[in-house]
C-alpha cells in the first residue's frame, strides 16, 4: 500500500482573522480534485473556528499547532483535545523546534502530548530534528532516534495512518537553507529503519514521515521524490497563497 503524500502548512504566530479567512479560502480553492494527497493547515489557536467555517466539508484538514495531554483541569495557557475537536479540528502538530528551544519542551512532556492526543483520537504530527551544532558534531542520527523513541515511548500505533512524524533540521526552519533530497532521504530512511525496529512491519512502512525546513515552491518537487519523503511541514511558504497552492501541486 502507498502512502498518500501530506502536505501541511504551520502558520506559526501569524494571520489576522481576516488574513486567516482569505488564506484558508484560497487553500480550499487550490485542493479542489486533489485525490492523491492530503492537506492540513495548523492556523494559530484564535483563527481555529474562524478556519473551521472556512473548510468544513472540503478536504482540507485543521490542526492546532499544539495540544494538552488532559482533558481539563489547572493547566493555565493549554488547550484540550475535546476542545479542539470541538472546533473541527483533526489533528495536532506536537514537539516543533519553536516549542522545544523556546519554550523548553523536553521529549518526556512532548511525549505526554503526543500520548494524550492520540488517546482522545486527535492525530498528532511529530517534529523532531538536530540543531546545526548537533550535525557538526557528527551527532545527527542519535538525535533523530533519541527524540523519536522518546516521543514515541509506550505509543501503539494500530493504524499508521493516525500517527504522522516529521523530520525537520533545526538548522533548516526559517532561514531558507533547505537540507538537500539526500541529507533529507538519509534522515527519513534511518527514520524509517527506527520503526521498522519499533513496530510492526506493515505498521511502520506506512507511517508518513514529512520533511519540514524552508520548503518553496522551487524545492518540493525534489524532496518529495525521495522514496522516504511522505509529504512537507511548511512554515513562510504556507502563509502565501501562491507559493502553498505549487506546493500542493507538487509534481510527483
Ligand atoms: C516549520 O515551521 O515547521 C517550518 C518548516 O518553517 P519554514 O518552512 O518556514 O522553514
């Protein structure tokens, strides 16, 4: 079985309502027809419902840009999943770069996250990826596989197509280096080795594994080539809707 490509966009901290209703609109415009792939856009927390209306009963799928492990309860600044699916949303990208190094998100609270989404069947999208420093030091792949046993530590996966991870070089978000298609395909290939080593076979050969890390209009045609690249994480180039639309349209 194939896995189908997701191509998700992560609009960070930006986008009015207004500039999120235009965004989200044109989004759903670029997606119509589109069988052989999926779309996801993560708008901010305050754009969520506005997004919602927007792309109920297209094929556009919404995600928050992260997720409490807890129901409810004292958690001052954290949003449920309930709370989200309550807004129409399916899935969560959990563990992004931003919020390890910003905000101190270690693997194990990470790991709670990605725990609890699952639990109340929100699909998370796992980030994970070195620091330059890291890749300089030789220590790329220890990494990869620490944040991502970590992240997946006591996680079952029954269907593969309710988990998806991505592999995005620190060193490669926001700054318009992009990791070539075969730095990126030696990652997701060790990725993907990991799971074979995690899970099943019929499991692990279908979770999707996106690249994320200053991916445009001129470069996704290339890393999704890659037999091991499921899709991209894009973070500036989602927020203009041009450049999102080639990306859907990427050339397989
Ligand atoms: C991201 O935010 O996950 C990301 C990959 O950003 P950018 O595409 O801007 O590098």
């Amino acid at each position: 079985m194939q896995r189908i490509p997701l191509i998700a966009g992560n609009w960070k901290m930006h986008t009015s309502l207004a500039e999120a209703r235009e965004l989200a609109t044109a989004v759903v415009s670029a997606c119509k027809g589109l069988s052989d792939r999926e779309v996801m856009i993560a708008p901010p927390f305050t754009a969520l419902a506005t997004v919602a209306e927007v792309v109920r009963g297209s094929q556009v799928r919404l995600a928050a840009q992260n997720v409490c492990w807890a129901e409810q309860g004292a958690f001052t600044g954290e949003i449920a999943p309930g709370m989200l699916q309550e807004l129409g949303c399916s899935m969560a990208i959990i563990g992004h770069s931003e919020r390890r190094q910003i905000f101190g998100e270690s693997d194990v609270l990470i790991n709670q996250r990605l725990a609890g989404a699952m639990h109340f069947g929100i699909i998370p999208v796992l980030c994970f990826g070195e620091t330059l420093a890291e890749r300089e030091a030789g220590q790329t792949m220890a990494v990869l596989e620490r944040q991502v046993r970590l992240g997946l530590s006591g996680i079952t996966v029954a269907e593969p197509d309710r988990l998806v991870l991505a592999y995005e070089p620190v060193w490669a978000i926001g700054t318009g280096k992009t990791a070539s298609e075969q730095q990126a395909q030696e990652a997701h290939e060790f990725v993907r080795n990991l799971l074979f080593a995690m899970y099943e076979k019929s499991i692990a050969q279908q979770i999707r594994i996106l690249y994320g890390g200053s991916v445009n209009s001129g470069n996704v045609d290339a890393l999704l080539r890659q037999p091991d690249i499921d899709g991209a994480l894009v973070g500036g180039a989602s927020l203009k809707a041009e450049s999102f639309e080639r990306i859907i349209h990427f050339l397989q």
